[in-house]
C-alpha cells in the first residue's frame, strides 16, 4: 500500500453487486415459471441424495425444463466441487 | 373503448398509489374521462392522496355488493370534471371483492362512456393483487431501483403473463411497461444504487417514465394534492411525461443526471 492510496480508495461500486445478484436470480425464476410445481421439493430432494455422496453446495444444483416443438425435458445439473490437488 | 391499467408492483411502499393519482389525474387534465379504484380493500389510502376523504361516502364494496349504485360511490374530482375515484372498503374483510363483482364495476364504467380505468393494486401476490390485475389491458409495474423491489416486479410479470383475463383468453398479453421512481441520480452516479439502464436490463421491459425521488412527493400528499399538480415539482412533471408516453407520445427522458455540484463543493465535498 503506497502512501497516497486512501486518496484513490472508493466506495464499492455496491449498485453493480445488485444488478448481477438480479440478473442470476431473476434468470432462475424465470426458468422455473410455468414450469410443474414440483420443481422446488425435485431439486430439494435430489440436492440431499447427492450430498449423501459428494458435497455439493446448494448453489450447485440446478434444475430447468425446456420447452421446444411440444417436448419437455428436464434438465439437470449439478457442478461437482473442485478436487483439491 | 375503455382501456383498463393496472398500477403495480408486489412490493409494498414503493409509489404504485402515489403513481395511481398522478397518472389518473394527467389523464384527466388531457381531457380522458377516468376512474380510478383503490383495490387495497381495509387500506383505503387513495381518497387521502387525491384529497377526497371526507367525502367517501360508499366504497367499492358496497357497489359489489349491491348496497349503492356505481354512481353513488363514484367521487368526482374537485378539480377535474373528468376524473372520479373509487374508494376501498375500510371494513370489509378481501374476501368481499370477487372477480365477478369486479368485472360488473368495470363494465358498467365501460357503458358509462369512461375512455380509461386506473386499478390501484394493493401490495403482495394474493387475491388483492391478482383481482386488481386480472381485466388489465396494460399494467405499470412501479418498481424501485433495489434488489427486493426489482425481484418483486419480476414475479409480478408472471402473474401478468399467466393470471389475467387477456392471458387465460389468448387475447394478446398485457401490455407491460416499467415506472421507475424513487430514483435517485446523485445515488446512480456514485455507485450506489442501480441505474434505470440496470433495472432495464435485468427485467427486459420498456421504462414508461422514471420518476425522482424528492421531497414535493410528501408535501404534495400531504395536502392532498397529486404530485403532478404541483407546477415546480421534477416527480410532478416526471409524471407529465409519463402520461404523454402513455398516450402515445414520443418525450425525452428528463431528471436522469444529478444536479452539477459548484466547484467549490466538488473540491470539498458536500
Ligand atoms: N418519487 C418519490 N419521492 C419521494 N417519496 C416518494 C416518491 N414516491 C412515493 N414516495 C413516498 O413513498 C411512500 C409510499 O408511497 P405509496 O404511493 O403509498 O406506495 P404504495 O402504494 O406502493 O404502497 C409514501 O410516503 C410516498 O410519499
Ligand atoms: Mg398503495
């Protein structure tokens, strides 16, 4: 840390945090929208069988159904920690 | 025609009333014939801002219920020929409004000739806000420039596109637009609150207008003036605006940049 630097400390640009939390979350929702209601308790139960086995965080898990030309599938996945060396 | 609009939001406290007034009377003062309704039933709250609480005599409920005629329970404006307000009930419980009895007032409103219909929603998702929704033809999502508020605003989009007549009908959709208030440019520019780009940009949908926030807001409902009326007031003539893009009208964003400190006061703060 030189001298001067407290001169060029700025607040956090706290509004960009904001619009990137939204931007993920509100992406989220949206792809769970219309979709079955079961969605919420689906992710939350396989969340639980898969950290029987690796743990994973909440974060990890995600759980979408696409729509195209009159087919649903449900997508699933589920990012696995990284292995430490 | 009469078209119906829907002043919303999910999030409670952020302008939807306040927006219900200033939009409802900028209609009037262009010459529409307008009602606007409070649905937040065991909230009355409208009357206040438009300055006609003493002279609620039946509300919204009753006319549902039977127990006045529309024409009783409509307030005409003291200042605008044009414009009536609709009171909520103060006692009833929300079960009192029902979708059918809500689609009766509307259509009588229609026959009687009114060119616009401004349904104040209450806050949350439940059945006050859905029923407020539900005959929409357009919806003014009032969101303000937080995380709680522009989430909020999003679930109320769904519930536009799913749960109102124009969407359960294959109508077309609910014409959805974006009023952004309590906005703050000296805020934006020091980083610390989202820009309308930002909130623009994570919702999707067009900004009608953004409204500043500023202190004319209170003084104006507390005399029980909507703010738009107020001749000096920036929120007043942010709404002004607001009305004429409403109405089809192209007007320059205005208010968007905070007040150019003296050089003085940049280079000593303050
Ligand atoms: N642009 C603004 N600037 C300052 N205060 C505002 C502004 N818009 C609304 N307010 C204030 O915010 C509070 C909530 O407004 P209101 O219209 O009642 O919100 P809602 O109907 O969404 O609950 C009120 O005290 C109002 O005066
Ligand atoms: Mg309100």
């Amino acid at each position: 840390m030189g001298i001067l630097d407290f001169l060029k400390t700025r607040p956090k640009n706290t509004a960009n945090i904001a619009r990137e939390r939204l931007r993920i979350i509100v992406a989220q929702e949206r792809s769970q929208r219309g979709g079955p209601d079961y969605l919420p308790l689906l992710r939350s139960e396989l969340l639980a069988v898969i950290k029987k086995y690796v743990n994973v965080d909440p974060e990890a898990v995600l759980i979408n159904v696409e729509r195209d030309s009159g087919q649903e599938v449900l997508e699933l996945s589920v990012t696995l920690p990284e292995v430490k060396a | 025609m009469t078209e119906t609009i829907v002043v919303t939001s999910g999030k409670g406290g952020v302008g939807k009333t306040t927006t219900s007034a200033s939009i409802a009377t900028g209609l009037a003062q262009r010459g529409h014939k307008v009602a606007v309704i409070d649905f937040d039933v065991g909230l009355r709250n409208l009357d206040l801002i438009m300055g006609c609480e003493r002279r609620v005599v039946y509300d919204f409920v009753n006319v549902i219920q039977g127990e006045a005629a529309l024409r009783q329970a409509l307030i005409k404006d003291k200042r605008h020929e044009t414009l009536f307000v609709l009171a909520a009930s103060q006692t009833r419980d929300k079960d009192s409004l029902t979708q059918e009895g809500v689609g009766n007032v509307l259509e009588a409103l229609a026959q009687d000739g009114f060119d616009y219909v401004i349904c104040d929603s209450p806050a949350g998702i439940e059945k006050g806000a859905h029923l407020a929704m539900y005959y929409a033809d357009r919806a003014l999502v009032v969101v303000n420039p937080e995380v709680s508020s522009v989430r909020d605003s999003d679930r109320i989009l769904g519930l536009l596109a799913s749960k109102t007549r124009r969407a359960e009908r294959g109508d077309g959709a609910v014409q959805q637009h974006l009023l952004l208030t309590r906005y703050n440019p000296a805020r934006v520019e020091a980083g610390e609150m989202m820009s309308v780009k930002d909130v623009e940009e994570v919702l999707g949908i067009p900004v009608l207008g953004v409204i500043p926030e500023h202190e004319s807001v209170l003084a104006a409902s507390n005399q029980g003036v909507p703010v738009i009326l107020e001749e000096s007031s920036h929120a007043g003539h942010a709404y002004t605006d607001a009305v004429a893009r409403l109405l089809g009208e192209e007007r320059p964003m205005r208010f968007l940049d905070a007040p150019k400190k003296g050089f003085l006061k940049r280079v000593f703060g303050g």
